[in-house]
C-alpha cells in the first residue's frame, strides 16, 4: 500500500479490511499462549519411564547376609572336613588332574588314577583313614599341581603310590589298576 492510501479502521471484530487473514492488535481472535511454569504440579504429570522398583538392593543384601551364618555353621558342624574332601575328590582330582594327566598315560590308566584318588578321599571322609594321612596325600598333590604344565608320570606315580599305601596300612580297598606309563 502506498502512503496516500488510508487504511480503513478495524471492524468490530479486531481485522483491518484488506489486510487479508493478518490480525493486528489485542483485539486479534488467535489465542494468546501464555507460557507457566508450574512445578508444583509435577505429581499429575504422567511419568517419562516405568516406575522402578524400590527395595531390591535391601532384599538381596539381607539374603547374603543371612546366608552367611548359614554357611557358617555348616562348615562348623561338619568339622570342614566335608567341604575339603568334596573339593579335593570333585573338583581336584576330576577336573585338575584329569587335565593335567601326562602324555603318556592311557585312558585307562588315567581312569585307574581318578578312582584310586576318589577312594582314598572317600575312605578319608568316612574317618577310614585319619586326617594325618589325608593332610599328607594332599600337600603332595597339592606340590604336584603347583608346577606348570602336565604332570611327570614319575611324580604321578609316586603320589597315587603313597594313596594306596596308606589305604592298604588302614585296610581300604583299591578300585584302581596297577599304575604307571607301562601299565606296571
């Protein structure tokens, strides 16, 4: 519009003539947005993410706790010999040993040696043969599977040797086969 053109008065409803769809003014019929921040109505907002659980870290701290003592008369009554034989007949004997058999021994013999070792600990923790002796055959084990490496068959023989010694000195029977890399 030029400036000689006058620009007609606002009709009652707020718009100019010829302004096209332009409100001018208050008077203008598009809602104001009124921007509030109201943060003391968060409670009636729906949440972002899925509530969590309370209380999970208190329940599982309990549970260990009260295992604890659980644990610990279970050892006591027993004397801790069960927890030791079960170990050093399952999990020694089965699984170290089996993986550490030397080269030259055959199937046989290393089954021989497993069931050997397994009666002596099962005679030692039906109080067949005494703690002493277990303690004995244990800490030589124990020398034996320090070095790395498979076992010297030499070594071998000397330990399941010393078993069955002791088992014969205090009347156990040997399920095993005769031992060693020749089969004597």
């Amino acid at each position: 519009m030029s400036e000689k053109e006058e620009i007609p008065p606002p009709t009652p409803d707020g718009h100019h003539p010829g302004a096209g769809d332009q409100a001018v003014g208050p008077a203008s019929k598009e809602p104001e947005i009124i921007w509030h921040d109201d943060d003391d109505d968060d409670d009636d907002d729906p949440p972002m993410a899925p509530h969590r659980k309370e209380g999970r870290g208190c329940f599982l701290t309990l549970l260990i706790v009260s295992a604890i003592p659980v644990i610990f008369f279970l050892i006591t009554f027993t004397g801790g010999d069960f927890l030791t034989y079960i170990y050093m007949r399952n999990w020694v004997t089965d699984h170290a040993l089996v993986s550490r058999m030397p080269i030259l021994y055959k199937p046989a013999q290393a089954r021989s040696v497993v069931k050997t070792l397994d009666a002596f600990y099962d005679a030692g923790r039906k109080g067949k043969i005494p703690a002493t002796e277990v303690i004995s055959v244990s800490s030589e084990f124990k020398e034996l599977l320090s070095y790395p490496g498979s076992i010297r068959p030499e070594s071998l023989s000397d330990l399941v040797s010393h078993a069955r010694a002791v088992m014969e000195q205090y009347h156990v029977a040997d399920p095993g086969l005769p031992v060693g890399p020749s089969g004597k």
